[in-house]
C-alpha cells in the first residue's frame, strides 16, 4: 500500500509497512521456488537404486548370452574340424585302398595262369610292377635307392662295411630299398658302405 505525504508544498512517496511487507514475501517465495525448481528437475532424472540394477542385471544378462553363445560356437567348430579331419583321413586310405586293388588283381590273375613259360611269367610281373609304380606316384611315394651317393643316417641304415674304390662311408651296395612318403621317410634303405683305405 503506497501513501502520499505532502513536505514543504511537494508530494512525498512512502511506502507502508505492511505493503513493504508483502512485497518481500512474494520475492522470497519466488526466489525458493527459483532454488527449488533445479533440485526437483535434477531427482526426476536420476534413476533410483532399483533402476539400476535391473539395468546392470540386464547388461550383465547380454554378456552371459554372448559368452555363451561363442562358447557353444567354439564347440561346434572344433567338433566339425576333428570330423574333417577323420573324413579326410578314411578318405585317402580308401584312395590308396583302391588302387591296390588293381595290382592284387594282376597277381591273382598271374598266378591263375597254367603255363611253364617263364617269359610270359615274367612278362605279367613286370605289367604288375608297374602298376604298383603308378600306384606310388599317384600318392607321392619315392623310392630310395642311394648307390653311390654319401651315407644319409636320415634315409639310409648302414649294416656293413666292404673294401671298394669309392670314397669311405659311399654307398655301394643297396640290401633294401628305401621309401619315403611326402619327403618323409617310411623306410630306410638298409645299405652296405665303403671302408676308409688304410
């Protein structure tokens, strides 16, 4: 409430008590609701204790799920690669398998023949022994015949040694031949070597 008083012939303005009053309520009660205002804002964004657990039960749920998703897909790739490898396995001996068949079916039949000719004899084992070379180049199995190459303990088995001109430790002599299988050795050739000369 305002009031005029009139001094010295000019107007005075004054403010009442209880107007001042009133006035100072209202802009107190605006700067609570001022100060209130961001506290309230700020507890309605924030998740309560229960909201973030049930989202930390959740992420930890997915993770769960993930682990044990690659864990069964690990599983099944180590399944799948143990069984290519046993196909692959049965599937080269079968291979070789029936490719032998062919030469046990020359030596049946060569030894079905009724006949004393020796050439005609001798003539079915050599056809036979050729099919078993064949046989053998198919899957990569070299014969090791090592006459006068340096001893190799790696490919050749020394059983004896013999006078000869060639260097010592030559071989010259093969008992046995060698065979290896991909550069690997199946079989050492069992050899006779040269003596050093005295």
């Amino acid at each position: 409430m305002i009031a005029l008083e009139i001094r010295n012939g000019a107007p005075i303005r004054q403010q009442s008590k209880s107007g001042g009053h009133m006035e100072q309520q209202e802009n107190t009660q605006q700067n609570e609701q001022s100060q209130a205002s961001p506290d309230a804002a700020a507890t309605d964004t924030t998740p309560s204790l229960a909201d973030m657990l049930k989202e930390a039960e959740r992420k930890a749920q997915e993770h769960y799920d993930a682990w044990m998703y690659a864990k069964a897909e690990g599983e099944n790739i180590r399944r799948r690669a143990a069984e290519d490898v046993s196909k692959a396995q049965k599937f080269a001996v079968e291979r070789f398998s029936n490719e032998m068949l062919a030469v046990m079916d020359s030596l049946q039949a060569g030894l079905a023949v009724q006949t004393e000719n020796i050439e005609s004899f001798k003539s079915g084992m050599e056809l036979t022994l050729k099919q078993l070379s064949s046989v053998f180049d198919k899957f990569n199995i070299k014969e090791i015949n090592p006459v006068g190459e340096k001893l190799d303990p790696h490919k050749h088995q020394a059983i004896g040694m013999m006078e000869s001109d060639q260097p010592a430790n030559t071989v010259v002599s093969v008992m046995q031949k060698g065979y290896s299988l991909n550069d690997r050795v199946l079989r050492p050739a069992l050899v006779m070597v040269a003596k050093a000369k005295e």
